[in-house]
C-alpha cells in the first residue's frame, strides 16, 4: 500500500479517498456519496497497483468530487423552485 509519507501529489490522493469516505460515513443514508466511496476505492486500488498514475487518480477523483458538488447545486436548486412553488400556490 503507498503511503501518505511519500508527500507531495501521492498525499493529496491519499486525503482525497479518506475525506471521500469521511463525508459518506457522516452522510450513511446517501446513496450517491455510498456509491462515490466505492468509486474512490477503485480508484485507490489502481493507483496502489500502479495501473494509474499520481496525475490520473487525482483527476478522477477530482472529477468525483465536482459531480457531487454540481448534485448538491442541482438538489438545492430543486428544494427552492418547489419551495418556491409551495408558497405561490398556498
């Protein structure tokens, strides 16, 4: 397994994957944050087995991380045009 002591760009991996399944354990009832656990442990597998570079990984993970955000823009925007709805029709 790599190691966080390596520094640099293998550290901002290795946090990335632990600040993923952070929010997923304090968010159990996510289903979308569950899911992007086990894409960040894919993700976590091929760097370790070197089958994707520093680079890569933390593109990827990345990319995980701006889906969850635009999900939580998307559901929020959501949650105010219902609201919204809500009190124009009562």
């Amino acid at each position: 397994m790599i190691t966080a002591k390596l520094g640099g760009d293998t550290t901002k991996v290795i946090n990335l994957i632990k600040s993923i399944e952070k929010t997923a354990e304090e968010n159990p009832n996510d289903s979308f944050l569950v899911a992007m656990v086990e894409r960040a442990k894919n993700i976590q597998e091929r760097f370790e087995n070197r089958q994707t570079n520093t680079q890569e990984a933390l593109d990827l993970l990345a990319q995980e991380i701006t889906r969850n955000e635009q999900r939580k823009k998307e559901q929020s925007a959501s949650f105010i045009n219902n609201y919204h709805l809500y009190r124009t029709t009562f």
